[in-house]
C-alpha cells in the first residue's frame, strides 16, 4: 500500500524560510509596528534564494522544485515516502532589540487572514454541505470566523488595553507563512499526484496518508495549511476528510520529550553550558558590533538575549522583509551566531565513537 507520511516537528533553527521582497513594507520605528499588507490574489514568489546571495547573509529559503525532482530508475517502485517539514514564517518568540538604534518592531501586523478552523468548522460539522465547501470560504476571511453569535473577530490584546486588528501573537504563522506552507501542500500534490502518480487524485481512504503534527499552534496551522494544499475539499471523496494527529505531550517523539525523560532535561541543560565554554569566546569579538543593539550586554550563548534569541529576532525579520541594522546582514557576524546556536541545540545530538569502560 502506498502511504505518504507527513510530520510537522517544531525545531528553532531548522525551520522551513521562504523570503520574499516586499514593496509594500511600511516600517515605522516610532511605533515599532511592522505591516507587511496582502493583496487579494497575491502570490509570493517562491524562487530559490540562496543564504549567501549577494554577499550579504539572508536568510535560507526552501522550496520543492518538483520539475527538477529526480525520478527513480524503472526497475523500481516507491512504496513510501516520508517527509518532515517545520512550520512557516512567523513571528519572534519573544520582543528583542525594540529599542534604538535596532528598532525591530514590537508589534507584528502580519496575521490578518484567519486560518483557524475550528468555530467555521463546527457551524458545517453534520451537514451534508460539509463535503462541499470551498477552502477559500473559511481560508481567506480576515480575522473571522461564523459562530452561533455570528461573526467573531479574533485580535491580539496589548497591555495597555488597545487591539490592533491583525497583529501577531509572538511567535505566530504569520499571513506569509500560511502562504509559503499552503504552496508547498500544492507543491506536493504536483509532485506526488500529478508527475508520480503516487498518491491518488482524490482522497477516499483516510489511510493513505497520515499528517502528524507536534501540538505547537504553528505546527498544527501549518499542517493544516500543507493539507488544503495537497487535498483540498474538492479533491476528498463525500465523508472522507484528512485527518490531523497530535499526541499528548509526554507520548510525543517528534521532538526532544523532556516530559517522558527527566534525563534528557538535565543532558540539554549540559550541552547548553558545554555550549557556552566552547563558543562564548567566538561570540566575544562580536560585542564591539552588536552589543549596541541589546542594551549593551555581551553576544553569549547563555546572554540577555541569549544567541538563539538575537538569531531567533533576525531571521524572522529577515524572512519577512523588515528593516535590520547592517550587521546582522554582514555574513561572518551572524554565521558566527548560527554556528554557535547549532553547537548548543545539536551538538548533543551528534553520534559518538563508542568507548567501553575500562576495567582494571
């Protein structure tokens, strides 16, 4: 039986970038607010970008090109295929470098198309018209979905009180990476239905693929939007929806389970500060150029912030077109701090000879 297996793991540095230039950012510092607005129809283009283009560091995009796809020798027959994708463009986990000179906006105005299906959903749930809805009705309204009560607008609550109809959640898919994830569901559907005639046309089994997903909202939202993408509601035979899996969160093994093994928290917290003896000194020259930018504190591992953090800022605002200082375009300077960053979350990861113990 042929299956497609297709898993969303949640994974800092690994994560799948499409850029995009974008003409129509408005950057405003004074308000630290970054609006990146989508066109109706508009399509993000989705060229292969490479990291080092130009000589300036940019962030890495991915895209399956499906033409330049290799195909198997005749003799043989693919039988499955596995694929493990990370979640679109979002937003930074956390507010950095707001303040001057960085000016990196604080708040995000990125999320203005709903993707949330569950309230929509619900209102078709039973009803024979479920089957035959398009993706579009409950894809492309802006912040609303139909409850009992009618429309619901779903806003991002500052602390001061005041809402800004779409602004980002930290760490939210943003509209482009709805985009760029949705794109590559329509990617895999050319690949693997239409050139390989590996899939079939229309789903009818809810076995012949299985989507999994780590219970992160990103992860979920970006399935979902791979899904739509692969098999849209037209492409589902009458009563046969993709099923979406999540586990609970001490039976997942997507990722590094932490909850399952004690163990493991206290090697991650050993790896982190081996980490930071190894490469605290190979951030040190970096101060002279980039400590302005977070207060005045040093460029560590184990920082405020700490190197994942200023990496974790500068790639989602490279991603999504937003103004950077210069250094962080400067290629030594932040692939010094990719490089660090990787040691700490993998370097633990990496196999090791084997040395049995000596006995004397």
């Amino acid at each position: 039986m042929h299956l497609l297996y297709l898993a969303f793991t949640l994974t800092f540095l690994a994560r799948l970038h499409i850029t995009t230039a974008s003409d129509d950012l408005d950057y405003t510092s004074s308000d630290t607010t970054a609006h990146i607005p989508i066109p109706d129809g508009f399509q993000f283009d989705l060229r292969m970008v490479s990291a080092k283009s130009g000589g300036k560091y940019r962030a890495p995009t991915a895209v399956l090109d499906v033409d330049a796809y290799p195909v198997a020798p005749p003799e043989l027959e693919l039988e499955q295929v596995h694929v493990y994708i990370r979640h679109g463009e979002r937003t930074p986990v956390s507010v950095r470098m707001s303040e001057q000179p960085a000016s990196i906006p604080e708040h995000w105005i990125m999320c203005n198309h709903s993707r949330n299906f569950r309230v929509a959903m619900k209102e078709f749930q039973g009803s024979s018209d479920a089957v035959n809805l398009d993706p579009a009705s409950l894809l492309d309204a802006p912040t609303k979905v139909q409850s009992p009560h009618g429309n619901v607008k779903h806003v991002v609550e500052r602390e001061n009180g005041m809402a800004m109809e779409g602004e980002c959640l930290l760490g939210q898919l943003s509209d482009l990476g709805k985009e760029t994830t949705h794109n590559y569901g329509l990617a895999l559907r050319r690949l693997y239905v239409d050139r390989l005639k590996f899939l079939p046309i229309t789903l009818s089994r809810q076995s012949d693929a299985y989507f999994r997903s780590t219970n992160i909202p990103r992860t979920i939202e970006s399935l979902q939007e791979i899904i739509h993408g692969l098999y849209p509601v037209a492409n589902c035979s009458p009563g046969v929806a993709p099923v979406l899996r999540v586990r609970n969160g001490r039976d997942e093994n997507l990722l590094g389970n932490t909850l399952a093994c004690k163990r493991l928290s206290v090697l991650l917290v050993n790896f982190a500060d081996a980490a930071a003896a190894a490469y605290n000194p190979v951030l040190e020259p970096l101060d002279e150029k980039i400590s302005k930018y977070i207060g005045g504190n040093p460029v560590r591992i184990n920082g405020q912030p700490r190197a994942s953090g200023i990496l974790d800022t500068v790639r989602s605002a490279m991603a999504h077109g937003v103004k950077l200082p210069p250094e962080f375009e400067d290629r030594n300077i932040v692939e010094t701090i990719e490089k660090a960053v990787v040691n700490e979350w993998f370097a633990g990861c990496e196999k090791r000879p084997y040395h049995p113990p000596l006995h004397y």
